[in-house]
C-alpha cells in the first residue's frame, strides 16, 4: 500500500472506534463499496454479477484453445490402451469384463472402441490417429 493509502486506512480506522455507531457506519461503507464495484463489473465486462454472456464465454474457450487447452476430463481409453485391447479381443478365451477391470475402462468404453473379434471400430481409429504426433 502507498502512504496515502495508508493515511486513508488509518484515519477510516479512527473514525469507525471514535463513533458509537461504528457498526452500522462499517455496513454502509460496505454496502455502498458493494454496488460501486458491481457497477463497475457491469460497465466493463457488459455482463451482470452472476449472469453469463455468451461472448465473453465463447471469447474465453477460444483463448484456452489458443493456449492449448481443450478442457473436458482426459480419455479413459489410451492408445496403449486401445492395442493391448485390440490384441486381447483377438483371442477367443478373453474375459471382457476382467480385461475391462484390468485397463480401467468400462464395458461400453471397450466396445465402442473395438468389436469383439478385435478390429478397430472408428472410434478406435480416431484415437490412434489423434495418437499420432
């Protein structure tokens, strides 16, 4: 803080112990803080306290995306993932539901990935070549 913030600080300290209704001078000054920052927020972003624009949503997402992030949670299924699979589902004595438990993929995760005989469904193809660098 600069000195003359600190002034002001100290000399708002004195006022609020000198006075008897320091309390409700404490809320007032708070309340109308309050609604000078709202207003502020809503004359810069357009926007309301608590109300979304899809502008500014869209203007975000889109600089995440810039900077590489594409949000949502990470693939279950992995490239690793999806070989041992497909490999696995090529041999008739496979256990789906123990090779699910063992990858940490659901049933329905598996299948959409690869049929049962062990082929690559598209799914399955869309993620090794998203895989591929």
């Amino acid at each position: 803080m600069t000195k003359d913030r600190l002034s002001e600080t100290a000399a708002l300290r004195a006022l609020f112990s000198a006075t008897p209704d320091a309390q409700v001078l404490a809320e007032m000054l708070g309340f109308v803080a309050d609604r000078l920052m709202a207003l502020d927020v809503d004359q810069l972003c357009g926007a309301g306290a608590h109300e979304r624009s899809d502008d500014r949503m869209m203007a975000g997402l889109s600089a995440a995306r810039a900077r590489g992030r594409c949000g949502g949670a990470p693939y279950k299924m992995t490239a690793a993932k999806l070989r041992l699979t497909q490999a696995a589902m090529g041999n008739p004595e496979t256990k789906v539901r123990r090779l699910c438990r063992d990858i940490g993929v659901s049933s329905q995760t598996l299948y959409r990935h690869v049929a049962p005989d062990g082929q690559l469904r598209p799914d399955g193809l869309k993620l090794l070549a998203r895989a591929k660098p």
